[in-house]
C-alpha cells in the first residue's frame, strides 16, 4: 500500500514541476515578446505618482506607446531625482532608441545628459523643463507652458477682484515642489500678471511639493499666521488646493466665498469642486502629452526636424462660465 502511495506522490510532483516550468517559460516568453515585435523602444522615467495629474499623464503615456506600437520601459522615480539618473543610466546600458523624462527639478543634469548624448540617444524632456544652459543636450521639450499658466491664474484674479470691487487683494501662495519648472514659472507668470495692480499684496509663499498633506499642512499654518486677512489662495496645483480646502473649513471659513481659490490641473475631482463653488478658478494643465512624445519618437528615429518646444493647447475654468458643459476629465 505504502509503495504505491509513494509511487502516486512521486508522479503528482515530476506533473506540478514539469507546469511550473512551463509557466515560467510562457510569462518569460510574453514579457519578452512585449518588447521584441516593438519597432522602437523608449525609456521613460516618470517623477512619481505624487497627483492625479502625475497619474494621469503615465497612463497617457502607456496608452499611446501601445496606440503606436512603441516599446516602453516605464519607470517610477518616486519623487527623487538620483532615482531618475540612474533609470536613465540604465535605459542607456540597455541601448533603448530614445530616452524620455519629466525632470523633478531643473539642474543637476548635465552629467547623466552628456552619457547619453555620447552614447547616441537622443533625449526628449515631457512636462517639465531643465536649466536653459542644458538644453542643447536634449532634442526638445513637450508640455505646458507653466509661465503661461501663472499668468492666467493672475488674469482671472484682476477680473475677480474689479468684479468684487475689492479693494485690498492679500494673497498667500501655496506653491509645487521647490526649483521645479511649474513652481518656477507658475510663480513668475501669476506675480508678472499682477505687478501693476496696486491692490495685490502676497503675503507669503509656502512650499506645499505639490503634494496634498503639504497643502493641508501649508494652509493650517498660514491660517494661524494670518486668519482672516487671507482674501486669496493661489495653489500651484489641484492636490494641494484639495489638502487645502478642509482647513479653510475647519478654522470657519467658506472657501470660494470668503477665500478666492484659484488652482492648477483641472483633474476631474478638483473640476467637481469647483462646479460645487469651493474653487473660483482651475487653470488647466493637460497631462495627456503621449501623442506628441510618440510621434517625437517616431520623427526622431527617422531623423527627421522637432520643433526644440512642443505646447498643448491648454483652457482656464472658472466661475466666470457656465461650468456644467466640461467634458468628463479623465484624470
Ligand atoms: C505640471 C506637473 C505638475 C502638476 C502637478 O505639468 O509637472 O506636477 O501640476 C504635478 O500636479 O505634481
């Protein structure tokens, strides 16, 4: 009896072996094949999932490298910049055709670009931007025009503030992850659209990282500091303004009454929002840039001109329209 039990035991162990080889072969075989009947493969290192806009724009960019057939080694920096270099180190050993980042800051750069340039890859920049000194190592930049941004967020807060007759505007900023392009520039632009209305006074700049536990944390101090002196929030992003937006709560206050928000992205939770009057204005910035990157790649390879700056068409909502026509968001 014993015999023959060991003998059934033996030939269940020599079947369950010989499947898991081949389940080991298949999943192999189709993570290779994945890349191998691509005609192009690009190398992609994302920032981080820090917002829904950040979120948005990865699954846009796996969307359309599917749409057009290009392979895609697609990594997470997880909001730091040494993790980036080594991605792009590594996209370079692995010979990839062409090399895409959306760079966390704006320096910092020059070495790992050099590699690449001596190694033949050419390198396009998605989203953010890098110090202008070293933007012949790249073969152009595909995203918002942040300047561009700021300086609408500043417009519509003229238009607000003749429409209120107000007639002393203080304002405190809750801006996006220090030295980065849409920090940068999305502050210029908003104090370039403001600097000759005698009414706007900015209280103070907080650095919130883009990050919605910052906004909170940035707007519960800013309340203690300055209470009922704030007449405006200006937040560089819609995760923050979300992290914000309780605390305005909490210490009493109506947002989008008694607080002006004005925010950045125009992700669907934040645009819901702001169609329940708790923002005042959303700049759009549009995260969907993997149409233009996949056709950069393709233009690249066949050695053919790109433009050095690719902008998306981008819109401004705000409680100056009729708000209940805005197409689903889809981030
Ligand atoms: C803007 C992008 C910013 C978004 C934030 O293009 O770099 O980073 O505005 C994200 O939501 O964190």
């Amino acid at each position: 009896m014993k015999l023959k039990n060991i003998r059934k035991a033996k030939s269940v162990s020599i079947i369950l072996s010989i499947l898991a080889i081949a389940f080991l072969f298949v999943s192999c075989k189709k993570t290779d094949t994945s890349k191998d009947d691509k005609d192009l493969l690009l190398g992609f290192s994302q920032v981080g999932s820090e917002s829904a806009w950040r979120i948005g724009n990865t699954n846009d960019i796996k969307e359309k490298a599917d749409e057009y057939n290009i392979g895609l080694m697609l990594e997470n920096a997880n909001q730091k910049q040494e993790n980036q270099i080594a991605a792009i180190r590594r996209f370079i050993a692995y010979k990839v055709d062409v090399i895409a980042f959306s760079p966390i800051v704006e320096e910092g750069w020059e070495n790992v670009l050099t590699e690449a340039k001596e190694a033949g890859i050419p390198v396009i920049l998605v989203d953010r931007d890098i110090s202008s000194d070293q933007s012949d190592l790249t073969a152009c930049k595909i995203g918002a025009d942040f300047y561009k941004e700021g300086r609408k967020a500043g417009e519509y807060l003229i238009r607000k503030a003749d429409d209120l007759k107000m007639e002393d505007v203080n304002i405190v900023e809750i801006a996006g992850t220090e030295d980065s392009t849409p920090m940068r520039q999305r502050r210029a632009g908003f104090k370039a659209a403001i600097a000759n209305d005698k009414r706007m006074h900015i209280l103070k700049s907080v650095d919130g990282d883009f990050l919605k536990s910052r906004g909170a944390e940035c707007m519960r101090t800013l309340l203690e500091e300055y209470g009922d002196k704030i007449d405006v929030v200006y937040s560089h992003n819609d995760e923050m303004t979300l992290g914000a937006i309780p605390e305005i709560e909490k210490a009493g206050y109506t947002p989008g009454e008694d607080i002006i928000i004005i925010s950045i992205d125009g992700g669907q939770e934040a645009i819901d929002v702001l169609k329940s009057g708790k923002i005042n204005c959303i700049v759009e910035c549009t995260p969907k840039l993997g149409k233009e990157v996949m056709e950069t790649v393709i233009k690249l390879k066949n050695g053919e001109e790109v433009e050095k700056v690719i902008h998306p068409e981008e819109e401004v909502f705000s409680d100056e329209q009729d708000l209940s026509d805005i197409a689903p968001r889809g981030y």
